[in-house]
C-alpha cells in the first residue's frame, strides 16, 4: 500500500505545483510582457482617467452618444449572463417592443428598419461591439444631437469600423466606447 500511495501523493504535489503556480506564473508573465494592454484587461486611460475596457459593453442612453447593444445584466461584468429568454417567453417580445419603441422616441423620423442588436441581448450581456448597420441607424440621431452633420458622423463610425477577425471571421463591427469617446475628442 506505502508503495503506491507515496507515488502517487509526489505525482500529485508535482502537477499541482507545476499546473497550479508555475505554469500561471510563466503564462501571466509571458502576457504581460507581449500582451500588457490586453493582459490587463483592455482598460483604456487617456491623461490618468479611466473610461473603461474595451472588451465590456457600458450604458450609454444620451441622444448625443451611440448606444450599444442592450445588457441583460445591467451592465455588471460580475454578473455576465444573458437573459436566456427562449424565443416564445412574453418577456423577451415585451422587452424587444419597449426597445423599439424606446428607439423611435429617441428618433421619430428615422424610418430605417432597427437592426436586431440594438433590441436583443448578447449571450454575455456585456457586448461592446455593435454591427455596421447599428452604428449607422443612429447617425442621424447623434449628428441632430450634437449639432453636426450626418456626413461628419458616419465618416467617425467608417473610422471606428473593425473587420472581421482574421479576415474572415464574424462580421465588421464598431466599439461604442471607442466610437463615443471619439465624438467626444478622446484619442
């Protein structure tokens, strides 16, 4: 009995101690030395002000800003989750139509149809990326708001356009907070 449990004991203070703490250190290290900004979460800081990551969805419900897609976590990344209303619950159509019209109030003469990510959650709740199609719904919105042309707007959201991952991978999308903060002049 001694000699299989002594074996097995070091095998198993072995691969804790090399797959619990060395192989996290080295690939923690690893990251933050190629990777800091990412490694780190993404946070974006202009002049010692944090504005957020880049990787999570923030509430943005002023007329003078895009809004992302809606969170069913309130925007709590410590509570990452979707709604996991299935297609037929009276919840979801309840909260999609008070999304639509939430959008037609926000602007009433925009006859452009409402793409899907501005009235649905993502799986994650935290999606920061909105479609092209999103984006270019509320130009008219934010240019009215801002005092600007709808020219001037949609060259920003060209600009702020991702491609796909890879160049094949997923859809062209645009950050809301990188896309906002540019309104707003932060580099």
């Amino acid at each position: 009995m001694k000699n299989k449990l002594r074996p097995a004991i070091t095998l198993l203070a072995l691969l804790t101690l090399f797959t619990g703490v060395i192989y996290p250190l080295v690939v923690t290290g690893l990251a933050q030395v190629v990777f800091p900004h990412q490694a780190n979460g993404s946070i974006i800081i202009v002049d010692g002000k944090v504005y957020g990551s880049e990787l999570i969805g923030q509430q943005f419900d002023n007329p003078k800003f895009f809004w992302g897609r809606p969170s069913a976590v309130g925007y709590n990344a410590a509570a990452s989750s979707g709604s996991n209303y299935g297609p037929t619950n009276p919840a979801l159509l309840e909260a999609v139509h008070a999304r639509i019209n939430a959008l037609k109030a926000a602007d009433p003469d925009n006859l452009l149809p409402i793409p899907v990510d501005l009235v649905t959650t993502s799986a994650s709740g935290l999606d920061p990326h909105i479609s092209v199609a999103a984006a270019l719904y509320q130009v008219r919105r934010v240019a009215s708001a801002r005092g600007v042309s709808e020219a001037e707007i949609r060259s920003l959201v060209e600009k702020y356009t991702e491609g796909r991952q890879l160049g094949f991978l997923g859809e062209p999308r645009v950050n809301v907070l990188l896309l906002n903060l540019a309104l707003d002049g932060i580099q």
